[in-house]
C-alpha cells in the first residue's frame, strides 16, 4: 500500500471516528446550563484548534531540523503540515464566531487566543504564499523554513501582547494549573476527540506528503 | 567583534551613501508619510473623535507603513549586476553584512520617523515634546525588533515574484506585538501618565527585540546560500 493510500484509510477512519464523537456528544454528554447546545461546538472548535496548533509547531520544528540536516524529506513534510493547518485553522475560524454570536452576542472580538489563530491562518498564509512565488527548490525549502521558525517563535509574543491588552475568550479548562473544571463525561468526549482530530491531521499529512514526492512540489 | 562591527559599519555606509545620493525610497517615505498623515486627517470627524484619541495609531501606523517601504529598498540595489554575489565573495562575515543593512534599515526608518514626529506635532498640534525622550525610547524599542525580521525578509522576497506584495504578507504579522505595545505606551505617554507605568509592555518590546535580532542574526546566513 502506498503511503497516498495509508493516509487516505486513516483520514477516512478518523472521519468515521467524527461521526462517532458526535453521536457520543449530542446523545451522551450532559448538555452545558448556561450555554445549551451551542456548545456541543466545542468538541470541533478545541480540537481543531489543537491540531492547527500542533501544525504550527511541527512545521516550526521540521524548519529547524531542516536547517541543520538540509534533508528535503523534511520541507516536504512541512509544506504538507503548513496546508493541513491551514485547514484545520479555517475549521477552527469558522466554528468560533458560529458559537460566539449566541453566547458573546458577537461573531468576533479582539480577544487574545482569536488574535492570535487569526495571526497563525496569516502565517500559513504568508508561508504559502512564499513557497507559490520561490521556483528553485533549494531556495525555496530554505526561505520556507526561515519563514516557519520565525512564526513559531512569534506566536508566543502575539499571545502576550494581545493577552496584556484585553481577553474575553473562556479560560483553559483542560490544560491549567489545578485540575481541569469541566465534568467528566465532557472531559472524555473532548479527550476522544483531540485524539481524533490529530488522526486527522495525521491523514492529511500523509497524503499531501505523498503528493509532494513527485518533486513538484510547491 | 571589532572586526564584524566594522564590516557591519561598512555596509551601512555604503547603502546609506547610495541612499542619499540618490535619495528616490528616502524622498518618496517622506512624500508617503505626509500623504498618510494628511488622509488620516481627513478620514476623522474631529467633532466626534478628539485628536489625542486617535493620535498613537495615526503615528504607528504611519510609521509602519513607511517602514514597509524602506525596507523593499535593501536588498533591490544588490540585485543590480549581482552585487549581492560579490558582497558574499567578499571577505566579510554573513553577520556583518546582516548587521550591516539593518544598520541602514534603521537609519532610514529613524529619519522618515523624525520627519513624521515633526510633521505630526504640525498637523495634529499634539504636545509630544513634553514627553520626547520616553517616546524616543518607545519608538527605538518598537522599531528594532520588527526592522531585524524586515532586514531578513526582505533579503528572500527580492529575489521571489510579486516581491514588493510579499513583503507585507509576510511582514504584518511580526508588526503585531511591537505595534500593540507602542500604541499602548504611546496612549499613556500622551495623556501624561509616566513611562513606569508601562513596565509590562516595555519588557514585552525588550523582550521582542532581543528574541528576533538574535533569531534574524542565526538565520540570515540561511537566505543567502548561493
């Protein structure tokens, strides 16, 4: 089996898995009081968040790795990670004003954490971007990389800057100094589907590596 | 050191010199710089917003701007008869050169930001004298940091298609948090508060500038392989 096809097997078993966190969501996790269903959301919009995050970090990891090693393996797959959290940033973008407009009243607000996914669908953009305009490959796996390890290194000073300035985004619940606050049978269903969704990001991975081996690769 | 600091001088004496000889990106940031502001006059209805209000964006976005285009300026003259070949053959040290053309980056980002201060204080009469020398720190701290990842972008997009679109593209996001910061200081230095009441963002700013002129200084070698 080619790796194209491996990668479509788990896209496609992660895509089932969705299905299975969502009937376990709307049918067996208790429904949030003050925020009703509109939260059933935030089994899609977290996880989403996590992954384009995790994007973000590995193609920031794979550029510096790539730097050291110039092994091309590593541009492509960081090219193939930059595209899946690009995806994984929309989903996250278009999720997060479909909750806020019924619970904040509003579709966006200058908060912290949505300043800075939007800063991070930028960056990929950005990194993109650049990748499409650079034809010689050796030039552009170097440029690309430069690129990732000066956006991973930004984004903790986006997250400050805009934190010291105003937030209103709910706080960390899971990932926080004391015990995470919400109920189990949440917390589960929203474990499950972090897992899910880094399936998913493995999937695409995969595929979009794959595609790139052909060496024409952009 | 001694040696990397006097090649660095050199190449910022060098791109300086052909600045001012020519003095095209220099006249035209002047010329961008009075035209944003005279548009950000227009585009206000002072009965609604007073100046004071609106004045630490109209500077920093300005600034900014005209930064953008300083920028573009750097590393298009070396593309000419592959000067930037012979600066790589020359016995100068990757470093050097970096510092170099972020010397001069600076310099020209410092000259269109005092024309901008002074055509400022003239057409939004705002008594930014008072406090000239926090805000010559603030403007100093906000402006390294983002010129470094400039410098280093910029040495890439000149030799990429659409080169003068990508450097925004990718640039904007790097002027977020010094940006924020500045407005921030800036707002409070204005409306008289002291400096020390800004401690967070100027450790954020300090922080910023150390992080990327170091980053920018390992990466540079990176952009010019060939």
């Amino acid at each position: 089996m080619t790796l194209a096809q491996r990668g479509r097997w788990i896209t496609i078993g992660a895509l089932m898995l969705l299905a299975g966190i969502y009937v376990r969501a709307l049918r067996f996790t208790p429904v949030e009081l003050t925020q009703g269903p509109a939260q059933k959301i935030f089994y899609l919009h977290v996880p989403a968040a996590w992954s384009a995050m995790l994007s973000m970090g590995l193609v920031g990891l794979a550029s510096i790795l790539f730097l050291i090693m110039k092994d091309a393996r590593l541009d492509r797959f960081a090219a193939a990670s930059a595209e899946v959290g690009t995806v994984f940033c929309c989903v996250m973008l278009t999720t997060g004003p479909l909750w806020a407009r019924p619970i904040w009243g509003t579709w966006w607000t200058w908060d912290a954490r949505l300043t800075l996914t939007l800063m991070l669908f930028f960056l990929f953009i950005g990194y993109q971007v650049l990748r499409g305009a650079v034809t010689d490959p050796r030039l552009r796996a170097n440029y690309a990389a430069v690129v990732g390890i000066c956006g991973l290194i930004l984004l903790p000073f986006i997250h400050l800057s805009v934190y010291l300035f105003r937030t209103l985004h709910p706080m960390p619940i899971v990932l926080k100094p004391s015990a995470p606050s919400l109920p189990p049978e949440m917390l589960v269903t929203l474990l499950l589907s972090f897992g899910v969704f880094t399936l998913l990001y493995v999937g695409f991975v995969m595929q979009r590596y794959a595609l790139g081996e052909g060496g024409s690769d952009a | 050191m001694r040696e990397l600091l006097r090649h660095a001088w050199l190449i910022a004496r060098k791109d300086l010199q052909l600045e001012f000889r020519s003095r095209t990106a220099l006249a035209s940031a002047f010329v961008f710089t009075a035209l944003v502001l005279v548009i950000f006059e227009h585009g206000r209805d002072p009965t609604a917003v007073p100046t004071i209000d609106l004045a630490p964006s109209i500077l920093w976005v300005t600034f900014s701007f005209a930064a953008m285009l300083g920028l573009n300026r750097a590393f298009q003259a070396e593309l000419e008869n592959q000067a930037l070949d012979g600066l790589l053959l020359s016995p100068i040290s990757r470093t050097s050169l970096f510092w170099g053309k972020l010397g001069a980056n600076l310099v020209f980002v410092a000259l269109v930001q005092v024309v901008g201060v002074l055509l400022f204080i003239l057409f939004f009469n705002v008594p930014v004298w008072r406090v000239w020398l926090p805000f010559l720190l603030v403007c100093a701290l906000a402006t390294v940091g983002f010129i470094a990842v400039g410098t280093l972008f910029s040495a890439m997009v000149v030799r990429t298609r659409f080169a003068e679109l990508m450097l925004p593209v990718l640039l904007l996001p790097f002027l977020l948090p010094p940006l924020i910061a500045a407005v921030a200081i800036t707002v409070q230095l204005f409306a008289g508060r002291p400096l020390s009441e800004s401690g967070g963002w100027l450790r954020l700013l300090a922080g910023y500038d150390l992080a990327f002129v170091s980053l920018t200084t390992l990466l540079f070698p990176a952009t010019v392989t060939e």
